[in-house]
C-alpha cells in the first residue's frame, strides 16, 4: 500500500452539487443511492437545510497525475472516470425525483440541480478539473436536455459565478423571501451547452470549476430583509467590504434570517472576519447577531476523508 506521503501527492477532483430539495426523502434516497454507484468516487459530506429546502453533496475521486504541459496537451478525462459516472448518476438521481415547479424555499435557485462547483485537490490542477467540469456539463447538456451555463476555470472567458446567477435572475425575490429565479432567460444569453430553453421542471443548471470556496452562514435575529441586504451589502466586496467576500441576506425560519457568504480566500478574509463585520453592522441597526456557522468542509479536510474512503477495504 502507498505510503502517506505518496497519498498526499495523489491528484483528486472534488465535486459539490447543490440540489434544489431537502425535504423529499424519495429524492434524497434515489440521490445517496447513486452515490454509492462509484467507490473510487466516494461521498464525504452531506449538508441539509430544510428551512432553504436545499441540500448540498461533496464527492471527490482520483485523477491521473497533470501533465508538465498542460497547454500543450490539455488533459482530456475519460468517459468512465469514477467521478464523472458518479456525478451524472447523482445528477440523473436528482432530475428524475424533483420537480422545480413544487420548490419552496428560501434560498435562491435556477434548477433542480442548482448548482456543480469543481474544485482540485491534492496534486490536481485547475486546468484539469476544469477539462473535467467541461466533459460533465456536456454529459448533462446531452443526456438530460439541460441548458448548461458554465463560470470560473471551465468558462473560455473565466466569467465569475455571480456574474452569471444575476443574468439568470438568482437574486431576484418577491415580497414574501421566496426566491424565483427564473428557468427563462434573455435570448442574447445562450447557454454554454444544451437547449435554448429550459424546462420549468429542472430548470437550468450552473457549473463551474475555481478553488476552493467556504461557505459562512451568520443568524440575524430578525425577519426584517431590508435590515439583513443592508448587512449583507456593507459584508461584501461588492458593496465595499471584505475582499473576496460574497453575501446576500435570507430568511431563516420563523424568526431569523442569516447572511449567507462565499468565501473566496479565507487567507485573505476569515469566517471570524465575517463573524466580527456582521456583528458590528447588526449592532449598529439594533439587531441580535447569532454565532455564524461553515456549511462544509475546508479542502484539507475533504481530500482527507476522501483518502480515508478511497483506500478503506472494509
């Protein structure tokens, strides 16, 4: 067997999907089965809101060792690599089960499978994964006539993930915090693959490959959404706060909201940052700010249990 140091220098591709429905246990069921399809391609996280009725699914299996030249000989991933069949059965477990005209919920989304986010681990390079993101998203585009929008790395002109989502109309909510992004789009916006129009029961699917991304949620003692955008602007880059820092503002149950980030870099802007940034802004508008929480894992951690389920013979 490898020893642990060869194991760190394994090249893996992680892929987290974000599904459209936490509260369908058939759909949930079918889409843990098929994730069980790929050993080489294990599941190492599930994370749950039912209040967002959105679940979110990390997967990481092997690549082959980049190539020195990449921009010579880009790589070219194979139709049987455990992480691409792992996906597309997870994908196809989704669509089949979810219907997006029944969603609820009070977190944006453009499809049942909402969104794919590929990121390298361990000795992988983005350019690869990238390659490998392209490869599903055509898989997709083909098998299930899905119109595919691509960002980051995948995207020829690296376009960025909210770029893309406010184009489709992700952030766009009605009074009551339902939020209704749209299977319909501007006709001068054409997807990266698949149909030009999409289904109003899987609606549209946004994939993309960049590094790594954490995910900061903060309660905010409040159901008043004007107070929590207000936050989550004076948060963001966007809105002249933290660098690398992307928010919007939710509602979370019956008496809360969060603020939902990205977190681009955590070198560069923390979680504790965020936590600090939010709770000064609450203070000021007079709101209680609750201890803020990470949705998964950091990518240490994923490629970790990743090995410990790819070389477990149990």
């Amino acid at each position: 067997m490898a020893g642990v140091g060869e194991l760190r220098r394994l090249a893996l591709a992680c892929c987290k999907l974000y599904i459209s429905d936490s509260r369908n246990a058939k759909a949930l069921e079918a889409i843990e089965r098929a994730s069980r399809l790929q050993r080489l391609a294990p599941l190492v996280h599930v994370f749950e809101d039912k209040d967002y009725n959105r679940v979110g699914y990390t997967i990481a299996g092997p690549l082959p060792f980049p190539s020195q030249d990449e921009a010579k000989a880009p790589y070219q991933p194979e139709k049987t690599l455990p992480i691409r069949s792992a996906v597309m059965a997870m994908v196809k477990a989704a669509l089949d089960n979810i219907d997006l005209q029944e969603h609820k919920g009070t977190h944006p989304r453009l499809g049942a499978v909402d969104h794919l986010c590929f990121h390298a681990l361990g000795s992988a390079s983005l350019m690869q994964v990238a390659s490998l993101t392209r490869a599903v998203a055509a898989d997709i585009a083909s098998e299930f006539q899905v119109p595919i929008f691509l960002y980051g790395a995948a995207h020829q002109e690296k376009r960025p993930l909210d770029a893309i989502r406010r184009r489709l109309g992700y952030f766009r909510a009605n009074a009551g915090g339902q939020w209704v992004g749209s299977p319909e789009f501007p006709p001068e916006l054409l997807p990266d693959y698949g149909p030009a129009t999409a289904s109003a029961k899987t609606g549209v699917v946004v994939v993309g490959a960049c590094p790594w991304v954490m995910n900061y949620n903060v309660p905010v003692r409040s159901t008043n959404l004007e107070i929590g955008r207000k936050i989550a602007r004076k948060v963001s880059e966007r809105g002249g706060g933290l660098k690398d820092v992307q928010a919007m503002a939710l509602l979370h149950g019956k008496d809360c909201m969060e603020v939902a980030c990205n977190l681009l870099n955590v070198e560069i802007s923390s979680p504790q940052m965020v936590q600090e940034m939010v709770g000064q802004l609450g203070a000021n508008e007079g709101v209680e700010v609750g201890q803020g929480y990470l949705t998964g894992q950091t990518d240490e951690e994923v490629f970790e249990l990743a090995l410990e389920k790819l070389f477990s013979f149990k």
